[in-house]
C-alpha cells in the first residue's frame, strides 16, 4: 500500500489522470487495506484509561510550533475548552513580537523536496498503526468524539485511494503537463473528522507532495489537533535522525510543518500580510465562517454543510406496488410482478381467495407508513455524535398525515443522553446526545424542547422560506417537520427547488418500495446533492425479483468514500463562490485543487479531432487563444472518458449497499446563465463548450447586455442561446426565479478570458454535478433500472 501507485499503474501512455469519475480515477478504488475497527477500539480505550493524562494539557500547553521548536516566551496564556465548554487546558498565544517572528517564518518557507512520498507514507503507517490509540482518544477528550475508531478506519482506507491520486498528480507533473503550486497551505481544523480530513488529507497529501502546512489553532477544540500536530513533527525528526549520515533519502525539513497559536485578530493579520507568498487555505466549517474566511482570504477552499433532509415518502392512494415513472417519460417501466403465482380470476379457488386476503392485508399494512425502523433512523441520523457529525439530520419531510403528538415521542424523545464521551467511546455508542450548555439551541418560542433528552422539534406549515437557513445548532438535536404529500409531482418540484436553494450534503429517503424509488428518482434528476440514499420500511419482505428482499430505512448519515460513495460539502451553486473557489470532493487528491495546466503543454494540444462535429469544430476554430483551444481538448478528452462507463457501479459494498456515481448533469429543469460583457467568444468558450459536447447543451444561455451585438450575432450564428438584458434585468429575472420555480440553476461571470487553467476535473465541477446515489440493498437490480438505464441525468458526451 506504501508502494507509488505510478509504479505498478496499468503503464497507459495517454489517460485521465486524477480527475473525478475518469476510469483511471476509479482503478484507485481497488485492492484496499481492510483495518480492524476492534484494534483501533482496544488502543483508544488502552490508551485512555492508561495512559491519557488530563493535566498534561494544562501543564504543556498548546504554543506556536516552528522549525519542529515550541513559542513559549512573552505570550498571554488562555484556557481552551472542550466541545462541551469545560476547560480542557491552557494556550500560550503569540505576542506581537512572535506575530512578527511568524510572518517571517511563513514567507520564508519552501519547499525542499517535491516528492516526500516515501518518508510521508512510512510516518503515516507509524502515526495510524502505533498512534491510532491516542489520535481516537485525543478527539474523544477534546470534541467529543464517540466512535472515533470508524474514522480512522475510512481514513486508512481512502487515504490509499488519495495516494494513489497523488502519484497520478505526481506523474503529470513529471511529464510537464502540470505544475503544483507548493506554497505553504493553511489548514483549519474540523474537529469532528480531524484525523482523516486534516490530519490525513490536506497535511499528509499535501507533505508528500512538496506542500508545507501550516496548521491553524484556535481555543477550543484545538487540543487534539495541536497534540497530532507535534506528533507528526516529533515522528519526522525521529525518522530524519535514524536516517542521519546512513543515506541520502529525503527527509521532510522542520520547516515544512507550522502550528499557529494566535489570537483571532493576530490570525488574520498574517493571513492578511503572508497571502503573496502562501497557497489555498483549506477548512470545513459553517457557511457564515466559509464567507468570512473568503472574504478575507480569497484563496479560500471551503467545505460547508446544509439541512441535510430525509423524505418519509407519502404511501401511493392507489396500489401501493404499482411501478411508476415520472410523468414526462411517456409509458410506465413494467417491472416484473412482485408477487409470483397469481391465480387466474376464472380458476380461483378457496387457497387464491385466501391468498388475495393476505394481499389486501399487506397492502394495509404498507399504508401504515411510520414504522418503528423509519422513527428510529429519524432518531439516529438526527442524533449521531450528539449532532455533531456533517451528515446529521436537520429536516424531515414527513406525509400530510403526520401527527406530532402520536409520533415524536417515539423519536426525539428516545434518544439515548450520556455524560460523558470516554464512556461513550468504552461502549461502542455513537448517537448519544450529551446534555450541555456550550452552544446554543433554539428558541423555545419557536420550538418545542424536551429538557430531559435535551431535543427541540418544529413542526412546520410549509417549506422553510428561500432565505431562512435553518441553522445548524452544532451539537444540539434540533429537527424541522415539514408535512407534504409526496405523492404529487408538482410538491416534489416544490421541495427540489427548495433543496437546491440550500443545498444539504444528504437527502434519505424512505417509505414502501415503490414509493421510495420515485420519489428519490424525481427528486435526484431535479437536484444538485453529492449524497443520496433510498431505503424502505424494514418490514417488507417481497421475495421476486427484480425488487429486493430486504430494504433497510436509510439514514442521513452514511457514506464510505473509500467505497465509492463519493462525499463533498457543496453550497449553494448559485453562490458557490462567496464560500469557495471550488467544490470539495472525498475522495481527490487535495494537492490538485492548486495545480495548474502549463501553458506550453495547452498549446501542444489545442487541435480537436476528427471525430467532431460541424458544429463543435465551429465553435472550436472561432477561439483565438491557443491556450484556451488546448485547455477545451482537455476538457472534451475528459467528458469522453468519463462516457466510457458513467455512472460506474458498485453492485455490493461491506455494508450491502449498491451504488451509482459519477458526473451528472444539472438539475434537469435547470439552466446555467453564463453573463458577460465581452465581446471576445474565447471568455465564454470553456463554459459553454463544456455544456455543448454533452446532453446538457440546452442547459446554458448566454446573458449580454444590450450594447455586446457582436456576441449576440456570435451565438445566433452558432444556434447558442442567449437573452439581451440590462443587469438590472437580469438580477430581476434572477430574484423571481428564485421565489418561483427555480429553473436558474446559477449565473456566472465571465468577462475575462482565462489565463490560469485549473485541473479540468475542478473546472467541471463548477458547472455539472458529482457524487452518487445508493440503495440500502445489496445488487438491487429495480434501483439499477430507475436510476443507471432510465434516469436521464447522467452525462453524455455529444460531439
């Protein structure tokens, strides 16, 4: 697994790299480690009864770390808290001259290596393998974290996956393709996935690579991060050491990994002062804080989370097992009968009559929509590690029928409390709620609250307004019920602009087989989430194939990106860039998202094939940069790998889920304006010939204003949509849109032609959709019909 993965690689001349969805990205999903969670367990309770010393905290407190040598002089010292508001131990900030000492040492840095593969990954084996007892326990003091052990388990997993992507990187830099910024990054911790998010993806992926990290601390939930951080640097000059005068292998030089212990005024005055010679600055946090952060560090690649929403889908008023499309597909799929050896009406006997009782009663019993499964995987995503996990629940869409007083107290009312997160952690829990004032819940005049399991309910009117967010309320259990009938198209279009206006991470859906299947279907094809799972009742039990046996309730919270359950925190498209410069996928290869094409190697590609259509080629040959000509070959190469097989499926993961993923096109209903007042196709060729080339090229129109005819005789000429407007007009358009329908998906500026070229797997992600849809049932071959062969999302290439 330490092996580079160039090394043993296919030996392909000509591929797509480490780009999302290409058949080379997916060959990184194979022959992975399998870790032991019941090792990771036995360590972290090893390591907290024997060896964890909670004073230690106090007296060796968390300080500047520099060249692998503590900051202790001068600073002013402060307590830091845990995620519960208890002081956990002490932090020595920087004075003003340690500031100054700071900023120096950040414009100073660089790289001594560009390749530290080899040093990084043996480290990382010790760290996760000798290590993973104090890194579970550390995150369990500090957050909070009650099962730390299947973390660290999906780390070692998809940290494989990511290397392997970074030797794809690697290899296209070598081949001059390329070129990795290797400025020193900023990493901001996120305390709930710390050890596979920062400490594994953006600090270890970003090392190997040649990248110095730089780790942000801050007085609460810091500690764990702080105590890997000087970990990881005492496990390099221990290496460096053994190494010393034996070889001449690489090393990685104290300078490359940094810890600041600043205030937050002092922080962002190096932000301010050090970003000419600093790279991206990485963090998973609240949309408020991802805007904050840009606003100041435009550099800024964010992970944000949304109301991540489950569907109890309303039972069908008719038969609850007959097999229904959307309504804009013409005639209904027949699936096969779900019930064999139906008896002829002409032959019935006593047995059929009896027979067709059982049926009716069944068909009874799936009306009884709000199983004890589907009450407790409401309960479960909305409580998992006290609602501090990035998927947990936020919003249930529950049938007109709901009844709040009958049914909540089987819910939210049942939640498990507990004390404290070591006792948590000894007994396997991982959804008890801890009954804490740290942060704040909701107001009791708008929610109702349960003091004894400390959970708050609502039970709305309607959808939430466009423009109310419904706050996250870290660490508190706090549910929306909004009832609609599902069963009707038009409330499932209603409820798909709602949830591309604020864009959760996760949309589960549940309810009888068939009620559940469309419902996601229509929701899926008209939305832009990177999560989605369909699951059932758990009481059903329909032997025939093609619908499965057993179809367990989904949750809000489960996904395994080391099985292709690909994961990112997106917001929002129509504002994507106030929070960040791209979307973040699970897996990638971090280093990528500041990677740039070279502009000598575009130019040597910038002639299209003969495979071509007029059309294309027309719309290729009026680009007058040959930059930019190169950087659509890559763009069109890449559409066509992913053709090659998209999605890709997963038919059985290890916990019997099959899974669909890959590139997807916007929602369906939805167009992308593409705004701008050049007169100049080369600053709109990229984005509009990236839609063109696929079955998405009636999704984009151009927007000009009234003066720009040379692009609106452009686009007449070439059959491209495009609408003369005022700003004003547009802005006008946009507001009502929002309000109604939501058919514009975003708009986006491109006044400007490109003179920086991202890595075309980021590029394309700015416009299309990624992520993947899943079945809580193994090989279930009715989800593979509706949502691979007739869902009509999925990107095509068109040339």
């Amino acid at each position: 697994a330490n092996r580079p993965f160039s090394s043993w690689y296919f030996g392909k001349k000509e591929y797509g790299a480490f780009h999302f969805a290409t058949t080379e990205y997916a060959s990184c999903f194979v022959n992975l480690p399998q870790p032991d969670p019941n090792y990771f367990y036995q360590a972290a309770t090893n390591y907290l009864e024997q060896d964890f010393d909670a004073q230690l905290w106090h007296d060796d407190p968390m300080v500047s770390l520099v060249n692998g040598k503590p900051l202790l002089q001068d600073g002013e010292k402060v307590d830091t808290t845990n995620a519960l508001g208890q002081v956990n131990g002490k932090q020595i900030l920087a004075s003003p001259k340690q500031v100054q000492l700071l900023k120096e040492h950040i414009q100073s840095i660089r790289s001594n290596h560009n390749d530290l593969r080899d040093v990084v990954r043996h480290i990382e084996q010790e760290l996760f393998t000798h290590h993973s007892g104090a890194l579970v326990g550390n995150q369990c003091v500090d957050f909070g974290k009650q099962d730390g052990m299947t973390e660290l388990e999906e780390a070692i997993m998809a940290n494989v996956v990511e290397r392997r992507l970074n030797d794809l990187l690697l290899l296209e830099e070598k081949r001059n393709i390329i070129d990795i910024n290797r400025q020193p990054i900023y990493v901001s911790c996120v305390s709930n996935f710390t050890n596979f998010l920062d400490l594994s993806r953006k600090v270890l992926r970003s090392l190997e690579v040649g990248v110095p990290v730089i780790v942000l601390g801050r007085s609460h939930t810091s500690q764990h991060a702080y105590r890997w951080t000087k970990l990881l640097q005492q496990l390099c000059q221990e290496h460096a050491a053994q190494l010393q005068g034996t070889t001449d292998a690489a090393t990685v030089d104290p300078s490359m990994i940094t810890f600041l212990s600043c205030s937050l005024d002092d922080m962002k005055e190096i932000l301010r002062d050090c970003q000419d010679a600093t790279g991206n600055l990485y963090t998973t946090c609240s949309r408020d804080l991802a805007a904050e952060i840009k606003k100041n560090y435009p550099k800024t690649i964010a992970s944000t989370g949304g109301p991540n929403t489950m569907v109890i889908a309303t039972p069908a008023k008719d038969n609850p097992t007959e097999v229904i499309l959307d309504p804009d597909e013409g005639t209904a799929y027949d699936s096969q009968q779900l019930q064999e050896g139906q008896a002829n009406e002409s032959t019935a006997t006593d047995e059929t009559a009896v027979e067709e009782n059982d049926k009716a009663e069944e068909t009874k019993k799936r009306k009884e929509w709000f199983t004890m499964h589907m009450k407790a995987a409401i309960r479960t995503s909305a409580a998992i590690e006290s609602a501090g996990q990035c998927t947990a629940l936020r919003h249930v869409i529950v049938p007109t029928e709901f009844e709040a007083d009958q049914h909540l107290e089987d819910i939210l009312m049942q939640v498990q409390t507990i004390d404290s997160p070591v006792l948590a952690l000894q007994n396997k829990l991982f959804d008890g709620v801890y009954l804490h004032q740290a942060t704040p819940g909701p107001s009791t005049a708008e929610y109702t609250h349960n003091t004894e399991s400390d959970t708050y309910w609502k039970l709305n009117d309607e959808l939430p307004a466009q423009g109310s967010q419904l706050p996250e309320y870290w660490r508190k259990v706090v549910v929306d019920f909004t009832p609609l009938d599902t069963s009707s198209y038009d409330n499932l279009d209603k409820l798909a602009t709602w949830l591309n206006q604020h864009q959760p991470i996760s949309l589960a859906v549940n309810g009888n087989m068939v009620d559940s299947y469309k419902v996601l279907r229509r929701l899926f094809d008209r939305t832009s989430l990177l999560v989605y799972t369909v699951g059932g009742r758990d009481d059903e039990k329909i032997p025939t194939n093609p619908w499965p046996k057993h179809l367990p309730p989904a949750l809000s919270c489960q996904a395994r990106p080391q099985e292709c359950e690909i994961f990112g925190e997106v917001p929002p498209r129509f504002e994507l860039h106030k929070y960040t410069q791209f979307p973040v996928l699970i897996p990638s290869s971090n280093p990528s998202y500041d990677a740039w094409y070279e502009l000598d190697y575009l130019q040597k590609v910038a002639a299209p094939d003969a495979s071509w259509s007029k059309a294309s080629l027309a719309l290729m040959n009026a680009i007058k940069s040959d930059a930019i000509r190169g950087y659509v070959c890559l763009l069109t190469h890449y559409i066509r790998n992913i053709d090659d097989e998209n999605p890709k499926e997963v038919s059985v993961t290890s916990k019997g889920r099959t899974v669909l993923w890959g590139l997807q096109r916007p929602p369906l209903q939805t167009t992308t304006i593409v705004r701008t007042t050049s007169t100049n196709w080369d600053a709109v060729a990229p984005i509009v010939i990236l839609f063109h080339i696929t079955n998405a090229r009636d999704q984009v129109q151009v927007s000009v204003t009234p003066e720009n005819t040379p692009m609106k005789e452009f686009c007449d000429k070439h059959s491209l949509k495009c609408q003369v407007e005022s700003e004003a007009e547009l802005e006008q358009r946009v507001q009502a849109d929002q309000a109604g329908n939501g058919e514009v998906f975003q708009v986006v500026y491109a006044n400007e032609s490109m003179t920086k070229f991202p890595m075309v797997g980021q590029f394309t992600s700015l416009y299309f959709c990624t992520g993947h849809v899943k079945s809580t049932a193994a090989s279930d071959q009715e989800f593979l019909v509706r949502f691979k062969s007739v869902s009509k999302k999925w990107i095509r290439s068109l040339f």
